[in-house]
C-alpha cells in the first residue's frame, strides 16, 4: 500500500516538471522538511509535504522550529482532497497560524495551477 504522502510528492512532481527535486530522507536532523527544489531561475527553496482529511494540519515540534529559524523560501504544501486535486501552499513563515487555523488560513496559492506558477517562479 502506498503512503499518502508518497502518492502527493509524485503528483506534485507530475505537476512541476521546471523544477528539480531532490527528497530529503534526514533522520539525523529532525525537523528537516521533505523536498529541496531548485527553481528555474536558480533559486532554491524547501517544501514540506502534509495530507490531511480534515481542518487541522499536525506538525511535530521540530518542523514547527525549522520553519520559526528557516522563514524565507520554505513552504507547506497540503493536500486537502489529494483525488479532487486540491491542494494549498503554504508559507513557511505561517507556521505558527497554520497550527492554530488549520485550513481556514489563508493560502498562498490553491489548486495546481496556482502552486505550479508560484512555485516555478520562485
């Protein structure tokens, strides 16, 4: 069986063929977010990969530090109904709201389309 978070980072690969991937696998340094990306313009930048059913977005304490320490050009990328294709983006800088509000905050980007463009113009 699959892992939804599997499952979420070949569609988000499927959809942002511009920029280079490389996952990160750290089980030294917890906190440490799943994917690195390199975007076309050569910048780099981190995403963090959570699927939820519901409202509310669980994050150990460790990721909750990273992203207070590490709050430019880091990103929560979620996958709501990952099947319907909704997803929401996230930054990093948000963290803290995004434990309190779950998905009532507000997005930087949804839908594919929306996170595709912002993420490959970074």
């Amino acid at each position: 069986m699959v892992k939804p978070e599997t499952k979420f980072w070949h569609e988000l690969k499927r959809n942002t063929s511009k920029i280079s991937w490389t996952r990160l696998e750290n089980k030294a340094l917890f906190g440490t977010p799943d994917l690195l990306g390199y975007a076309p313009s050569g910048n780099f930048f981190t995403v963090e990969l959570k699927v939820t059913k519901g409202n509310k977005i669980r994050f150990s304490p460790h990721q909750i530090s990273f992203h207070m320490k590490h709050n430019l050009n880091t990103f929560i990328l979620v996958a709501c109904t990952l099947d319907k294709g909704k997803v929401r983006l996230y930054p990093g800088s948000e963290i803290l709201n995004l434990v309190r509000l779950g998905l009532q905050l507000e997005p930087l980007g949804e839908g594919w389309e929306l996170v595709t463009q912002k993420l490959e113009s970074l």
